[in-house]
C-alpha cells in the first residue's frame, strides 16, 4: 500500500509500505477513505515530537471502511463505515474508567506518534472496540473526521476544560482549525461574547462568520489592551490558548479576569512562564490538557441534529496520492487560505460523480486566490 513516511526532520515520503495487518485480537484493520492533515504534524516534522520516531507513518485522523477484525473484537464488522479515534484507548484501566481515555496504560495518542497512522491506504487500529465510531448510513463522512480530533479537542480541552457557560466572556487565541472547533462547540453554552485573536485576516473573517462577536488582529501586539477596553477593565471569564506560544501564554494571563479560566489546548515545545505571582489574588483556574475524545458520541448526535456544522472548516480537498501537495499547501496555511484539508482515498475519489462538486470547489477557490 502507500502510505506517508516520517523520515526525521523535515523530511516525509509517499512510499510503498506492507499494508497492516491484524496483530492482537483487539485490532481493527481498516481502509482509509478519507484523512486529514493536523497542526501536530508539522509539529512533527518540525522534529518537535520525540516520540514519533522515523520510519513511521503519520497521521492521527481518519474515517474508513472495516477490512478485518480481531477474534475479540464484537462492536464492529468488515464493511463498517468508521469513525477512528485519534485516541485509542482499551476501555478498561484505571484511567479509561475515569475517562481519560489518553493516559490509557495501553493507548493514548499512538495513532502517528508511536505506532503507524491514517495517512495511507490502510490502518491497524488498536483496541478497536472502545477506539472506533460506527458512522451510521445518512452521516455526513467529511463531517465524521473532523470529530477524529480537532472539534472534540476544542471542546473537551478548550470549552469543557475552561468551563464556558451562559453569558461568559470567552477569548479564543488562535483561530486555526482547532481554534475555529473550540468557537464552534463554545456556543453550546451560549456565551455572551466569544473574542477571536489571530494575526492571520482570513481566518479572523472566518471565525466571525462562524460566530466570534469581535475578532482581534495582533499583529500590532496590542490584543490585551484591546480586550481589556472591551471588558472595561476586568478582563475574559474564559480564555481558550490554541497556539502553543510564549506570546499567546503570556496573552491568556495578561486578559483573564478575576475568577476565570484559562483553558490550555496548545502544543508548547519549550517550558513557559506562568506569573503565579500576580494570579493568584484573581482565582484562577488554569486547566491543561490532552483529548480524550469521549465526547464523540455526543457530538454525532448535534451534527445530526444540525447544532453544529464542522464541515464549514474544510477549506481544501485532495486526492489521498496528492499529499505531499496537501502538505505543501497546509504549512503555507496564510497564503493559501486553508484551514482544513480532506484527502480521499484515490479509489473513492475516483468514482464517477463522487468528488465533482469538490474538484469544482478547489478550481474555484483556486482562481479567485490567484485574483486577490
Ligand atoms: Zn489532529
Ligand atoms: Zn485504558
């Protein structure tokens, strides 16, 4: 099969691999139909995960088709269309009972980091019983991967952890995909005001159309004065941190306002500073954290039901052999105006009138982005 390499440092490859096969009876081997690029790819090949070793192929999102199951396996069947989890997860230690699906003793983020991804043709999925999502036949599947990862990541850690509720003043800093996920799922509560900060205009507008009250460009450097005139001085109930850098910490801390909740979704790749000092008179509560992915079954339901529409994210489409150029296109994600990428399986996407409207969309965007 092919599939995409991590070869170090800046460097990948869409090569031949064996295709995955079934190695406990607890794994699931599945055809991927559709996957998507993420954020901490990049940080991957930037060599900023040490646990993703060379060799491996990347990715930790995807829907599919079920190809074989292991003798232990009993919620899922060869032909079932799939949800995988960018968390697998055994369902049965300690932490798995308490829901923190990603410090399973034997999962977590495995998924593209530890063991091979969803960036090829086929997958072996781990535990496959409590790491998998049966997509149910009139279920939209560019909306089912995006709940791989990025729109229970913004929930979960963002919205959930920063305990947004009705009324809250909410600041979004950062208003990449899973920026644009915690803004989404932020309005299930109904917050008075949800401020996005970006340096990047198109994603700003994007995020006001998708519900941001007000939205901040920081490339002046003056976002904490801005809320804070806002705010008239007391600073955001709730600030949702998605980038991961020194500038947007010390951002959070400089805006969040007495008894407020700063929730902390960004990758860091150093140690940050964090002013104890001056926060604590304020009550603060500071959450870190990982996805655990537990809220994929409620959030089904709300696309279901049409609460929410995460396929308003995906900004590009690519054939599945068209990675490296997906690739390409997402780290220059400013220019070319992306958000989220869907890559199709090249035999899906081949097939007459399945991915028309989308190759007709990419045309399109792509000229007027020339015309600009
Ligand atoms: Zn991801
Ligand atoms: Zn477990």
């Amino acid at each position: 099969m092919k599939a995409l390499v991590y070869h170090g440092p800046g460097q990948k490859a869409w090569e031949e691999k064996p295709k995955p096969v079934i190695q406990q009876p607890t794994d699931a081997l599945v055809r991927v139909t559709k996957t998507t690029l993420c954020g901490t790819d990049l940080a991957i090949l930037r060599g900023g995960v040490a646990t993703c070793q060379p060799g491996t192929i990347l990715g930790h999102e995807g829907v599919g088709v079920v190809e074989a199951v292991g003798s232990s396996v009993s919620g899922f069947k060869p032909g079932d269309a799939v949800i995988i989890s960018c968390i697998t997860s055994c369902g049965r230690c300690d932490y798995c009972h308490r829901g923190l699906y990603s410090n399973c003793t034997d999962g977590g983020w495995q998924l593209g980091n530890t063991i091979d991804g969803t960036q090829a043709e086929y997958v072996r999925v781990p535990h496959a019983d409590n790491s998998l999502h049966l997509i149910p036949a009139d279920f939209d599947h560019e909306a089912a991967l995006m709940l791989s990862d990025i729109i229970p990541t913004g929930l979960e850690v963002g919205v959930m952890n920063g305990e947004v509720k009705f009324g809250d003043t909410v600041a979004i800093l950062g208003a990449g995909p899973v920026g644009l996920a915690a803004l989404l799922t932020a309005q299930f509560y109904a917050p008075g005001e949800i401020i996005v900060i970006d340096l990047d205009e198109h994603r700003l507008q994007k995020a006001k159309a998708l519900g941001a009250t007000i939205t901040i460009n920081n490339s002046d450097g003056q976002a904490a004065e801005k809320v804070l005139a806002l705010t008239n001085g007391r600073g955001v109930d709730v600030a949702i941190e998605v980038v991961g850098s020194p500038v947007t910490c010390e951002l959070c801390q400089n805006i969040i306002g007495a008894g407020g909740h700063i929730a902390d979704i960004g990758i860091y790749a150093k140690s940050v500073q964090l002013h104890k000092h001056i926060l604590w008179t304020k009550n603060i509560t500071l959450r870190l954290g990982t996805v655990n992915t537990t809220t994929i079954p409620l959030l089904m339901k709300a696309i279901k039901n049409g609460k929410i529409d995460p396929t308003t994210l995906v900004s590009h489409r690519f054939k599945l052999s068209d990675i490296i150029h997906a690739y390409d296109v997402f780290a220059n994600a400013a220019q070319e105006q992306a958000i989220k990428l869907v890559l199709t399986n090249d035999a899906d996407a081949a097939q007459p009138g399945a991915n028309a409207e989308a190759v007709i969309q990419e045309i399109v965007a792509q000229v007027l982005r020339k015309m600009q």
